[in-house]
C-alpha cells in the first residue's frame, strides 16, 4: 500500500495537486520505517525521500518537524532513515549534493553559501537545533546512525569550531533533555557527544557546560541525576 505515495506524488499533473494530503501521508509512510519488514521499510524510505525532494521547500513546515522528531526515536532504524531523509532535505534547501568523499578529519566541507542557506530556510534558531541533533547523533550508539550524522554534519558545515559555538545553547539543551531520559542509549549518545565537545572545543565550552551540570545534579529525579553523572564522567574523561 505505501507504494502509492512513492507514485502518486509523481503522476500528478502539478506540484500542487498532492500537496493538501502531504499531511495525511506523512504518518503511514514514517511509521512504515520501523516494520519488521525489511520490504516495508524500503518503500516507506522510497516514498518519504520522493516527498522530500517534490516538496521539501514548498512544506518544509510539515516535512521537517515529523523528521525531528524521530531523530531520537528508540528504534535505532527510524534515527537511521531519520537522519538520511533529513540530509536529503538539507542538502535541497542548501543546493549541495550530499556526496562528497568524506574523509577522517573534522573539517567541513559546506561553504558559507550553504550556512547562509540554511539560516534564510530555517532560520538561526531552527538551523541551531537541526544541526545540534546532527552533532549529538555523530555520537550515536548504532555505527549506522552516527556515520550518516558525521556525513550530514560534514557536507552542510564549513566551519565546525564556530559553528558549535553557535548552536551551544540549543545543543546542550538537547543534551540535558536526553541524559534525563530514562532510556541508556540516550543517556550514552548525549554524555559521549558532550565529552566529544569538550575534548573539541575545551576551555571555551566549560563555563557553559559545568554550571548547567552541576545545577542538574541537584535534581529530584534519580534519572536525571544518573545521565547527569554519566555527562560529568566524559567531560572529566575529556579533560586535559
């Protein structure tokens, strides 16, 4: 059934005419990413690309907070199609192919074209959280999930230092919200990327970062203060 919407979308006549049910469309085929079926998750992964590439700027609104959403899902394989689908969506809006060779450094290979893209698209605020998200799953626990962030992250930023110290706030932000979850893998991914931007960035990002963890782990709730130890722990581990 969710081969319609990798057709549909294309038969009609104009862009336009299969809009108004983008809305409708978007929950069956996301959540035909996460089957047990590995056919099933094909398509839906066939039919959400071919809705980012007709209508990625025309309902950008709609398209964009469904994918944030499931950057952080449990389910390792909707991270996964999560992160791909939102570099296809990226690299339209930014005009890059997305396929450049990456290699083991840590420079970008964005230009300043593409930042200034992605702010008059996004916004800065927008942009700071999507590109936060990328940066923490670069972290992830599935090696899948955090070579397809790394390549995103790589083919939109072309200055990693100053950009991390643009997005701080949003970043740690999220890296707060998922040492407080209660599942491990995030606990993880948010302590491995924080001590990550600690050994990257050092004594510029521990003003920030230590008085945000140490008014955490404070808190009433022992989950909580269990992700917050875990972020303690890298950013001590990060340390010189």
């Amino acid at each position: 059934v969710l081969s319609i919407f990798v057709y549909m979308p294309q038969a009609c006549e104009t862009q336009d005419e299969f809009e108004p049910f983008i809305a409708d469309s978007l929950p069956p085929v996301l959540s035909g990413l996460a089957d047990e079926g590995e056919s099933v998750r094909d398509i839906a992964l066939r039919a959400a690309k071919v809705l980012v590439e007709i209508y990625g700027r025309s309902a950008l609104d709609l398209l964009l907070p469904a994918l944030q959403r499931r950057l952080f899902d449990e389910d390792w394989r909707i991270r996964l199609s999560a992160v791909q689908l939102l570099g296809d969506l990226l690299y339209k809006l930014t005009g890059t192919s997305g396929k450049a060779v990456m290699d083991e450094d840590e420079t970008g290979l964005g230009t300043v074209g593409t930042q200034k893209a992605l702010i008059v698209a996004l916004g800065e605020t927008r942009r700071n959280e999507v590109l936060g998200a990328l940066y923490m799953l670069r972290s992830d626990p599935s090696h899948a999930v955090g070579h397809a962030a790394n390549h995103v992250w790589k083919s939109v930023v072309v200055n990693p230092p100053r950009t991390l110290k643009e997005i701080m706030q949003e970043m740690m932000t999220m890296i707060i919200s998922s040492m407080a979850s209660e599942n491990e893998d995030f606990q993880t991914l948010a302590g491995a990327a924080l001590g990550d931007l600690v050994h990257k960035m050092g004594e510029s990002v521990l003003p920030m970062v230590l008085p945000i963890l140490m008014d955490g782990i404070q808190d009433e709730d022992p989950v909580k203060r269990q992700g917050i130890c875990l972020g303690l722990g890298q950013v001590i581990a990060a340390s010189t």
